[in-house]
C-alpha cells in the first residue's frame, strides 16, 4: 500500500477567535459544525441547496444591569511603587522580552511537545525516550536531533522554566507534651506538611492575563433596571462591601486601593483503595476577584497550596480525647503557618500586577471556605452534628439559634467548663479556629454553602431518595417494595432522550453514587414516583427540588430570594409526612438538611454559591492529586507528586505568557502556503454533537442543521408519499399564507380555517433537515464565556441505526404571558426549508400538546400536557423556526400503572397518554417552564 505524504496542520479555523489548525479543509467544516454550531454562516453567494435556509431575528439578551462599585476602595490603578495614577491612564508597559524567546525551551516546537508529552498525555518516561530514539533515527544523516535527548531532559528543561515558578517548603510539627514509656506512636512522630507561597501564588492568579476581562477590582453592588439587587460572582455580595467599608474606616490610607479575599478549600482524598487505603490531604487556595466562571472552569482559577498532615495512630487510642485534639490543633496550626506570608499585607498595601496590566495597592483578607460538613465541623472546633454557623441545640437544629462567632466562643470559654462547651454549646474547649489569628476573620461567617454535599448528596441521594425506599419497604414490605422500586426504575428508564440526559437502563441502583449520578437522577426523578407515594411525599421533594434549582442559578435576584424562602417553607411544612409515616420518628435534626436555613443569608454574603461548591474542590483533586500520583513509582510518591505540580504550573504559566506575546499564533507550519482545497465526500456527522457551551458573544436564534437529509425526493408530492403524510402540501400551503399574512401586518383568523383555494401553492424544492441548533443564554448551565448555551433538537426516522427519534420543543404563543403560559410544546416531526417568492423560510412540522388544566400539578409543580387528536390522528402543523424558543423535555405520567418490562425509551412520546412538561431537565428550563 502506497505511503501517504504527510500534511502538515496549518489550515486555521475560519471563526474568529478560535486557535485550532486543521490538515484538510474536510477537517475544518467538521469542526465547524461541532464546535461552533452556533455561529450563524452566510449562505453562498451563487446559492446552494444545502445553503437554503435564513437565519431568525435575534432574541434579546437580559436587561442591562447597573453597577455600583465601592466609593472609597476601589481599585485605582498606581504605579510599581504604589504612587496612584492619573485617571486613564495606561498600564505600564511589560518589560520588553523577544518575541522569539522561548527560554528555556529552544523554539516554539520544543515547547509544544514538552507540553504534549507531559501534561497533554502524561507519557510515561520509557515511552518518552523509545519516541526520542526513534525520532532521532528519522533524522539521522540530517545534521538535527529532537528538541530532547531524553525524558530526563525534557523535565530539566521544564525544571528550568521560571514562569509560574513557586516553589514547594515544608515544616514538621511534633506533640509538645509530656511523652511517657508507652506513649502511642503519634506522640513520637514528626508530621510534615508541604506548601508554597500563597502571595506568590495570588499574584500569579490575579496577573493571570487570560482573566483579563473577568476580574473585580472592587466590590460591586448589581442592581436590575428595577433597582432590584442581583447576586452573581462573589464581589457583589455584601461580605468584600462590608470588609471594605472596614479598611476604610481602619485606615483613610486604604482609599484606592483593592481587597482581594482569599478563598480556601481542603477535602481528604483516597488515591488508591485496594493497595492500601492512600489518603492524601490537599489545601487549595482562590480568590474572590475572579469571576465565577473562572472558578468552576479549569482555567487556573484554583491552585493547589499545601498538603496538610494525616495524623494516625492505633485503634486503641484513635478516639481518645488527646489525639482529637492534637489533630485538630495539627489542621489549625499547619492553616496558620502556611498563610503567615500574607498576614502582613492584610493590613499593609501589597503592591500586585493584575491582568490587566495595572499595579494595584492591594489588602487581603480571608474568604470564603468551601467544605464539606465534616470538614466544616474540624474547621470550626465544633462538635459533630451540631451547625458550625449558629448554636440552635444538636437535637433541634431547625429551633432557635443564633450566630457564632469568635467572640461568643471566647466568651462561653470563660465562663463553662469543657463538658458544658461540649454538651450545651456544641464547643470544643481549648482550641480557637485558624481565623482567629487573622484580621476582619471568623470561620463561622466564612463557611461556604457545599451545594454538591449539602444539597445533591445530602438531601437529595441520602435523605429524601433513601426515604422514599424506606417508606415503600415500611408499607408494602420488602417483595412489594422491591416490584414498585423495579417499575420505578423502568419508568426513570424511560425518559425520552435529551441532550447531556444521562440514561439510567439498568435503574439507579448502582453501588457507589457520584455527585454526577444525583445530578442526574434529579432530573427525571420526581415524575417517576408519583403514584405510588402519598402526594405530600411528592410535594416535599418538589418543594425541595424548587429550592434546589434556585439556589444551584448563576444570577439570583431578590424575586428568586423570596422564592427560595417560600420553597424552603413548603419544605419544612410537608416533609413531616416522613415523621408520621414511621420514617422519621427522631424528626429531622440532620445538619445537611439545616445548612438550607442559612443560603438566603449566604447568597447576599458571598454571590451564587455554585462558584463556590466543593464540586470545586474535588473535580482538581483529579489534577493536583489523582493523575499525580498514578504518574507516581508509588515509593514516597508526595515528593514526586509536588514535582509534577510544579511543573504543570510552570507548563501553564509559560503558555499564557508565550500566547500573551503572540508566540503561538498562528499553526507551527506558517512557513508553509496552505494547500490546496482537497475535495471530501459529504460528512452529515454534525447530528452527533450533543450541545454544550457556547463562547461566542451572540444573540439567541434557532438555526438549522448545515446538512439536508440526502437520497429523499424533493418534490412536495413525491416527499409527501414518501413521509406518509397525504396533508403535507395542503399544510405547507396554509403555513406560506400565514407567514404572507404576517409579512404585510394583516390580520387572519385561524389558518386551518382558511379556505384551501385562498392560499398558495407550492412548486419549489423541499429540503429536509435531520436536526436544529438552538442557541441561548442559559448562564445556569455549562454555558460558555457569556453566558452561552446551544443545544441539538432532533427529527430522524433512525438514530444511530435505532429507532426515530422526534424530540419535542417549546415555542413562543405570547410573549406576553410569564413562564409556561406564554408557550405551546410540540414535537418535531421534520425540519425543512422551502424557498417561495425569493424568501427561503427555515421551518418545521410539528404536532401539538394541549395543557391540561390552568395550573401546574398542585403536587409536582410541573405542568400536564396531552397530545392533540382529532379523529384518531394528531394535529400537525408547519411552523417558522423562529417561534421556537429551545427543546422540551416531557415525562410519561404512569400514574399507578406499571411499564411493561421491555418497553423502549424511543416509544415514550407514542406511548404516554399524558405528560409532564419536565422543567428539571436543565437550569434554563427551569426558569422558562414554571
């Protein structure tokens, strides 16, 4: 077989601001229509079928919001020496570096195959070498050698770069008190724990020139055209105002300069259970200037500072009051050390470089700590099963209670003994929390909400889920309890497809829940258990999943606060049918549960909470620890896995300075004429992009596949034969003289009430499409840079070589009218274009749903939707795409019927009499579907 030449990657991708080079122009459409299926693409200038649609009018983005910042610390910029500058002027120029200087890597290509090799794919170091071996046979003869000789130097090289160089240190901590014979072992030993600067680490963070753009100086406060307050990244909350308006009262120096709060984060991680139960105990470190965004994303927004001791020791004495309190003192003590590099500028100005270019005079300050509750408790010395932000009784968390604090803690330490601390107050006597011992600090104030562990894992998974089962068991005993969990699982089974809907074939009854496993059962949940227990079940659960989406919001206004508290209150009032259902006999004095009495106070203090959840954490576990150190000998693999840190740092601190400088533009084969167009067969493989994040700044519309379906008639008679629907051209007719009625500002009655002669008829081309693309901003959900969201809406007779799948859709009745109300649902049957009077109108058929009633399900809040019938056949219809809004997701009502053993997701839609309108499919939805 003859050897193909090689092609080099230099064809870039034609939408602005993507960085990606392809090797053939049959690469680039691809990427196209995956990656940036949004991006609306003018038609051929000589016309084309495949081209033959329009694009809708825009959707408007929210209204605009006004921004108040903090009048007195506010950002100024000033220079390197912390002298302030004129108003508008510009950042002080970077100290000029060659543009061609890729110290300590030898050029452009050495640099991007040490990043492929080590952080990319993370090869192994034999591997590294047989490549470097082989790569130097090729060139034998040729006068060159690779970049590297060997794994070794590739990693001194990287060693040797000192962009995001930050060094690890170490301390070692040992008991300080009296030490008998037989005293146990971690009396004995020295407990070391490893960390790096963290000033160094903020400046690099607030420098970073990629959140150029996303990035607070200041405190701000966001208030819609309404005057009404919107909390979304941390800086609008009221906690960096007041700390604020403290600096400036401390200090009328302060005024300019910028508060920047230090956000922390520790969670114990297991790397390896069958080989011995390895633990590790990562401390990450934040800022609140970033925005929200950058903290969820993997964009360097979380670093990780330290790895704290684990201190263990015999079964005999692991429960013993000294050890506990050693290993409390141990956390607390390692905390304090490690930030004792910035306590001096917590009241004295650090002169900081931001992204942006500007110095800035900047105090910091402790922020927010995301934890978990156990973490929650050791980090503020209380006692477990008692609130860690206020004093209501162990016993009966949701009565009474007030605030802790510092000062109250103190206070009762004077005044009790040990075992008052501990039994009345919830206090673990003779230990103050790490913030004591800093400025403007109280850990009871700065604990996070943990929406992943509080929430998801917490209320949901192991408290309502797990007492649904314990119900059913408890009156329909263990056989009938397992037959109605089993049709349970059938019915979340059959939940008709959605983009990023996870599938639960087999039920939910696998062994080890994720925190992914619970976001997804939320979905599709509630519809799945409505028959079989009492209806204040269903509501509880509803009223907790209302709170849960509105919490779980990137923007939260004051309307959704209120919201929250009439959703926490539902709550409270339903969920004793537990208790009197022999559930809960003991109530419900469970800490997780109560953490919900305390978000609405939370959101104003710090923002959103999802840019503050552990999910954080524990997704850069992956990261910093896990891939660490598998890369590992496993032989005291920490000090390897501090390597490896380092040198991922240092790899992404070169890339953001060498792209800064324009370094990597471009393809690494510039020198090189693009080749060639080479002609590709068709690819129609865009229908398997699912829909995700958008980046691009543009306004929402619906747009259709780039693809027709090939090999089908495109004569509206023949296509109307092959379809197997005989109306087809009378509906395309009645659909042209409404979009002609509309187009002249006329009014008409209803159009299937107009005389078929009075209306066009068709002759043109009928092209069928097997998808559409709806863009919107849904900030919510795993939007891109601006709030971006597109999903994929499909209309095949076959996916994936399986059955139809016809997805269902909202679209827009009266704009008028909030939530659900102002909309219709309907199910796609086909996506097509027709082109008439030189107009091309990109439209779909569709058959329609009827609401069933005037208001949502009392009990699921969710409203009922049956499918329209006339004469045993459904009602169709053409439609613009331009009234539909996005997709819709419905959810089969069983009622207390079960589903057949076998039945199909793909038949739910022809199976179901009646539907839910699931508004818990995603975040947006839920805003629109109430």
């Amino acid at each position: 077989m003859p050897r193909q030449t090689f092609r080099p990657r230099n064809i870039p991708c034609s939408v602005t601001g993507c960085e990606r080079f392809f090797t053939n122009r049959a690469g680039v459409s691809n990427h196209i229509r995956t990656s940036h299926a949004n991006v609306p693409q003018f038609p051929d200038p000589e016309g084309g079928e495949l081209e033959d649609f329009c694009h809708p009018d825009p959707v408007d983005h929210p209204s605009r919001e006004q921004i108040r910042f903090h009048p007195v610390l506010n950002g100024r910029p000033c220079d390197a020496h912390g002298e302030y500058l004129p108003d508008g002027a510009p950042p002080p120029l970077p100290k000029e570096k060659a543009t061609d200087n890729f110290f300590p890597y030898m050029d452009r290509n050495a640099f991007e195959l040490a990043d492929l090799l080590y952080r990319r794919d993370q090869m192994a170091n034999p591997k590294i070498n047989d490549l470097l071996q082989i790569w130097a046979a090729t060139l034998r003869g040729a006068d060159r050698e690779p970049p590297f000789d060997s794994a070794n130097d590739l990693h001194s090289t990287i060693d040797a770069t000192l962009l995001g160089d930050v060094p690890w240190q170490s301390f070692s901590i040992t008991y300080n008190g009296d030490v008998g014979e037989d005293a146990p072992s971690w009396q004995t030993k020295s407990f070391h724990v490893h960390f790096r600067d963290p000033r160094v680490i903020l400046h690099n963070q607030v420098g970073n020139s990629d959140f150029a753009g996303e990035i607070d100086v200041a405190p701000k406060q966001v208030t819609d055209n309404d005057g009404k307050r919107r909390f979304q990244d941390f800086m609008s909350g009221n906690y960096p105002w007041r700390q604020c308006d403290t600096l400036a009262q401390e200090d009328p120096n302060n005024a300019g300069a910028t508060f920047c709060p230090i956000i922390l984060g520790s969670d114990k991680t297991t790397v390896s259970v069958g080989t011995g139960h390895t633990e590790y105990y990562p401390l990450y470190i934040s800022n609140g200037l970033i925005h929200n965004n950058v903290r969820r994303a993997h964009r360097n927004g979380v670093t990780l500072l330290a790895f704290l001791a684990i201190p263990k020791t015999d079964r005999e004495h692991h429960d013993s009051e000294e050890f506990r309190k050693f290993r409390r003192q141990l956390f607390h003590g390692s905390i304090r050390e490690i930030l004792q590099s910035v306590l001096p500028y917590m009241t004295t100005p650090d002169i900081v470089r931001f992204a942006d270019g500007h110095f800035r005079r900047t105090l910091y300050g402790l922020g927010p700590y995301i934890a978990d509750y156990p973490e929650q408790v050791l980090t503020s010395c209380v006692v477990q099963g008692w609130c860690a932000k206020c004093n209501a009784l162990h016993n009966n968390l949701d009565g009474e209670g007030g605030r802790r604090s510092h000062d109250l803690t103190l206070a009762l330490m004077d005044a009790m003994g040990s075992q008052v601390l501990w039994d009345e107050y919830g206090i673990v006597d003779g230990i103050m929390p790490f913030t004591h011992y800093f400025p403007r600090a109280d850990i009871h104030e700065l604990l996070a909400p943990d929406l992943l562990h509080q929430l998801i894992k917490g209320v949901f998974k192991d408290h309502l889920v797990t007492w649904v089962n314990e119900y059913l068991e408890l009156t329909y005993g263990s056989a009938g309890a397992a037959r109605i969990m089993a049709d349970i699982d059938r019915r979340i089974a059959a939940a008709p497809p959605f983009p990023n809907l996870r599938r639960f074939p087999e039920g939910r009854g696998f062994k080890q829940w994720t925190g992914d496993d619970s976001k997804a059962l939320m979905k599709v949940y509630l519809p799945a258990i409505v028959g079989y227990v009492p209806p204040q079940m269903v509501r509880t659960i509803a009223a907790f999943m209302e709170f849960c989406y509105l919490v779980r919001r990137s923007v939260i206004d004051e309307d959704d606060l209120v919201a929250i508290d009439d959703a926490l209150a539902t709550f409270h009032r339903e969920r004793v049918i537990f208790e009197h259902e022999g559930v809960r006999p003991d109530g419900f004095s469970l800490p997780r549960q109560h953490s919900m009495v305390h978000y609405r106070h939370l959101i104003q203090e710090f923002g959103a909470p999802n840019g503050l959840c552990s999910s954080i954490t524990e997704s850069k576990h992956i990261k910093a620890v896990k891939e660490p150190w598998r890369r590992s000998n496993r032989y005291e693999a920490l000090g390897q896995m501090l390597i490896t840190n380092q040198r991922l740092d240092k790899l992404a601190a070169a890339r953001v300075d060498f792209k800064a400088r324009g370094m990597l533009d471009g393809s690494l084969f510039l020198h090189l004429p693009p080749p060639l167009p080479i002609q590709i067969a068709p690819n129609n493989n865009d229908d398997d992009d699912d829909g995700g994040a958008v980046d691009d700044d543009i306004l929402g519309e619906v747009t259709l596949a780039r693809k027709a379906v090939p090999k089908l008639p495109r004569n509206i008679y023949m296509l109307a034969q092959t379809l197997s629907i005989p109306r087809f051209p009378e509906l395309v007719s009645r659909f042209l003289y409404e979009q002609h009625q509309r187009h002249l500002g006329l009014p008409f009655d209803d159009v299937d009430e107009v005389p078929l002669d009075e209306c066009p008829i068709y002759v043109g081309k009928v092209l069928l499409y097997p998808s559409a693309v709806a863009t919107f901003y849904a900030p919510s959900d795993k939007s891109g840079t601006y709030g971006m969201y597109h999903e994929r809406i499909r209309a095949v007779q076959s996916w994936r070589k399986g059955p139809r799948r016809q997805d269902c859709v909202f679209v827009e009745h009266d704009s008028g009218l909030p939530g659900f109300r102002g909309l219709h649902a309907a199910r796609v049957l086909h996506f097509l274009s027709l082109r008439h009077n030189g107009i091309h109108y990109p439209c779909a058929l569709v058959t329609w749903f009827s609401v069933v009633g005037d208001e949502p399900c009392s009990d699921t809040g969710m409203w009922i939707v049956r499918p329209d019938i006339i004469r045993s056949q459904p009602v169709m219809s053409i439609i613009h795409l331009d009234t539909i809004l996005r997709g819709a997701h419905l959810m089969g009502i069983a009622g207390k019927d079960r589903v057949p053993l076998h039945f199909r997701h793909t038949d739910t839609l022809d199976g179901f009499k009646f539907f839910y309108v699931n508004k818990y499919i995603d975040y947006h939805a839920h805003e629109i579907a109430y």
